[in-house]
C-alpha cells in the first residue's frame, strides 16, 4: 500500500476515524492490527518474517533481565545478544542477499574455471525488511547495554517495530524515542489542532516531492541512463543532477509523509533529512542524509569498532567499515558497495587533510566565514555527492565507468542552446512544472537553514491566509502535476527496495 495511492487515501483517514474515537485502553491494539494489515497489503505471508524478528528480539530482551544478578550473567547476555543478531541478519541475509552471494560466487568460480553453482532463491524480496531488522536489532542492544527497560508488553513492543507509517521505509526509530511514547498512549491528547495541522502539512509536503518531482524526475533520469550510449557529457550530467534531486526528493518525501500520519496521532519521530544538499562537507551531508541509519550505523557499529578512540589509521579504517556496509545495506549490488566505499574515502580524506586544508587557508588569507566560501563548499559536496550517485543508479560498476567516461570525451555543450534538453523524456511544460518544482524545494530547504524551521513550523508561524494559501496551492499542484497514470498506477518508492 503506497503513501501516494488510492487505497492509503481511504486506509489512512479510517485508521484515524477508529483511533479518535475508541477508548484509550485499546488504542494501541488498534494500531497493531491496522500495521499489520497495512504491511500485509503488499504480501501477507512476509507477516511471519516481521514476526519472527518481534518474537526474538522481545525474548532476548526479556532474557537479559532474567540473566542479571547471574554469576555468568555477562556472558550469557553476551551469548543471546549474538545469537539473536546471527537470527535477524541470517534471514536478511537470505532474502536481500542470498542471490548476490551466488552470483558473486559464480563470478569468482568462472575467472577459476570451477564449475558454477546453480541454485537460486525464488522469492521476492520482503517490503521494509532492512528497517524493521534494524529497528528490532537497536532496541534488543539497548537493552543489553542498559540504555533501555525491556518492554514486558509483547503487543507494546510489536506495535513498535511494525507502527505502519514508518514501517517499510523508515525512518528507522529508537526504543527510546517511539517505545517511550507507545507506554504513554492511553495518556496521548488526541483531536490537537495544532498537531494534526501540522501532520497535514507535512504530508501534504511529502506527497508534493514525491509526485511533483521525485516522479517526473525519473522520467528523465530513466530516460538518458537507461540509454546512456546516446548522449553526451550536458545531458549526462543533467540527469545525474536529476537523479540526486529525485532519490533525495523520494526518500524524504516519504520520511516526511511517516512523520506527518505519526504526528496526526500524537506521536514524534526523529528527523531523517535536514536540507542535505545544503551540506556544507562530506560529514555534514552525512548528519543531513538518512539520519536515522547514520546514527544507527555511528552507536551500534562505529563506536563498537572503537570510533576515533584508537589512533587515525584505526578511525580511517571504521569508517570505511561503516560506509562499506552501509552500501551494502542499501542493496544486493557491488555498485552500492563502491558507492558506499566512495563516502567513507571521501570521509577518510577530509579528515587526512583538514589541518592542511586549514593552513592553506590561513596562509592565503582566506576568510572561511564569508558566503561565498560556504557557497563554494556546498557546491563542490554537491558535485562530490552527485558523483557518487553515479555508482549508486548505474546497474554495474562498468556501466558506472563507462557513463563517467562519456562525460569527459563526449562534450555536449550544444545542447544548452538547441532545446535538447526538452528531448529527455520530458517535453518543455513537463520540464518546466519539475523546474519550478525545484525551485520551491530550493526555497523551503533555505528555511530549513536560515529559520531553522520546517515547512509546517515555519507555516503554523504565519498569518492564517499564508498558511492556506501556500498549502492548498501545493495541494492543486499535486492534482494536476502530479505524475500518475490513468489508473492512478503510484509509482513505488526507491527504498522500498532496500
């Protein structure tokens, strides 16, 4: 069931309609039951793999608390904890992974002359399996480390890690946030104007970036790379620009969508995007960008592995272990691995030359407080970014190379002048709608920075009239530039895949 479909239009406002009105005391088994067939939409019987991992993950917790003031308390805790991360990662693995690992196999075993596996795994991947797993994982080592209670209530704790609008695409919640406010649910304050207000609009948001731009980006983005041998270094990097707005514009659009249904309900996630092509460095793009799994990445696998505490080379080599798995979470493909490798060294070389950087700078007397060189390094994190999204769109690394190599020995410049960027897939009113889109996006990432606000605090800020005004204009722009097919088809989300 897609965020940007018919069925949610009638499946959201019913869960509200029930939730407003039945008593406290059953809220949250309402909630559970709607998640649960909310995920089910998609293939019913994947139900059993989310609720497996809720199963481990409450019993291992409940399992630590039994185990403390044990003589081998430590190493029994120690002994679960393992044996439930090797269950939840063993059938991701086995899902997201397992053809990967065969192929990749086979491709070994062919540059050997050995015979080839032939096995394959039929099945679809299950939708939101990364993020659950995730989110199940963090809450069972919370505990283990004592940072949280565990959670005594099993349907409590299913409702945490299948809660419907955040489910299949994060963002990915912690225990401590999100379990904190389900304990608190019979006390919620429902029927909040300014809370469902604010919901509202950013749902309203959402379903702009994702229908407005994100989709009708992808037609030019599917376009040129799909037929990549036909085009030269300006339409080339016109669509790699293309594609950072649409992943950046279809992520967050659904994060933002997530967090507007949660807040109409009373309840907060955290912020998975802050205006990151606004990012002034590498590691600032990376406090900007999917915020949720870069923290969760930071507390359950870069400080495990030491951090910074152990000397520069051991730091280098954690973040390059963080951003090699990262890539690797994102999908069953060696392109997300060297996307995800391209960040870490990225990070590895801002940190190698920061001090010289730094020198460089005083001796020149650059002033690095002025605009202009913060503009300056937002454009170089965001030409370095859109680079990297090269590996990241492109089907296999050689593809990668060889669209990288049409950029620098096809120069296209012509096609600025001669309206061949209208013969991308989009014609000249479709380009246009997606620029003035971008536009508006530009506009509300600069209050994001400069006020420090979000769409729906900036606007719950202003005068009545504005506030109307600027929503019921994003809304008539949802409905007539809205990309949907004549059976209102919605095109699914990027990352469902991940």
């Amino acid at each position: 069931m897609q965020f940007n479909s018919v069925d949610f239009l009638i499946f959201f406002p019913a869960v509200i309609a029930v939730y407003f009105v039945i008593p406290a005391k059953i809220r949250m088994y309402w909630l559970l039951a709607a998640s649960y067939y909310f995920y089910m939409s998609w293939n019913a019987k994947y139900a059993v793999l989310i609720g497996g991992s809720t199963v481990v993950t409450y019993l291992s917790a409940l399992l630590f608390v039994k185990l403390n003031g044990t003589k081998t308390a430590e190493t029994k805790k120690k002994a679960v904890m393992v044996l439930c991360i090797i269950i939840n990662l063993g059938i991701l693995a086995l899902f997201k992974y397992g053809n990967f690992a065969i192929e990749s196999l086979n491709k070994v075993l062919g540059i050997l002359h050995i015979g080839v596996v032939e096995r394959r795994f039929d099945f679809l991947l299950p939708v939101g399996i990364s993020f659950y797993t995730f989110q199940a994982l963090g809450y069972m080592i919370d505990v283990y480390r004592g940072d949280v209670e565990a959670e005594k209530n099993f349907f409590r704790y299913a409702l945490f890690v299948s809660f419907f609008p955040q489910l299949v695409a994060g963002p990915i919640e912690r225990s401590k946030n999100l379990l904190g406010q389900m304990r608190d649910i019979e006390k919620k304050k429902l029927w909040d104007l300014n809370a469902i207000s604010s919901g509202a609009i950013l749902m309203v948001w959402g379903l702009f970036m994702k229908m407005v731009i994100a989709d009708r980006a992808s037609i030019l983005v599917d376009t040129v790379f799909d037929n990549y041998r036909m085009y030269g270094s300006t339409e080339l990097i016109t669509a790699i620009v293309f594609f950072a707005l649409q992943i950046y514009c279809d992520f967050a659009s659904y994060s933002t969508i997530a967090t507007g249904a949660a807040r109409i309900m009373g309840f907060s996630l955290m912020e998975n995007f802050n205006a990151p092509y606004l990012a002034t460095s590498i590691r600032d793009f990376w406090s900007r960008w999917h915020i949720s799994l870069s923290t969760w990445f930071r507390d359950y696998l870069y400080i495990p592995l030491g951090g910074n505490r152990k000397g520069r080379l051991r730091k280098a080599l954690n973040t390059m272990i963080v951003f090699l798995v990262s890539g690797l979470w994102h999908g069953a493909n060696w392109t997300f691995v060297f996307w995800g490798g391209l960040h870490g060294l990225y990070q590895v070389i801002g940190d190698l030359t920061k001090e010289i950087r730094g020198r460089i700078a005083a001796r020149l007397n650059v002033n690095t407080e002025c605009f202009s060189h913060r503009l300056l390094r937002t454009l170089v994190t965001f030409v370095l970014v859109s680079f990297a999204w090269i590996f990241f769109r492109a089907n296999t690394i050689t593809e990668a190379f060889s669209i990288i190599a049409r950029i620098i020995t096809k120069p296209t410049p012509w096609v600025l002048f001669n309206d061949g960027l209208y013969k991308l897939g989009l014609a000249r009113p479709e380009m246009n709608i997606l620029i003035v889109g971008v536009v508006i996006l530009f506009l509300v990432d600069l209050i994001r920075v400069i006020k420090k606000q979000t769409l729906d605090s900036f606007l719950l800020t202003q005068n009545l009239w504005f506030e109307w005004a600027v929503v019921i204009g994003l809304i008539v722009m949802i409905f007539i530039f809205g990309e949907y097919g004549p059976q209102f088809d919605a095109k699914q989300f990027i990352y469902f895949q991940f």
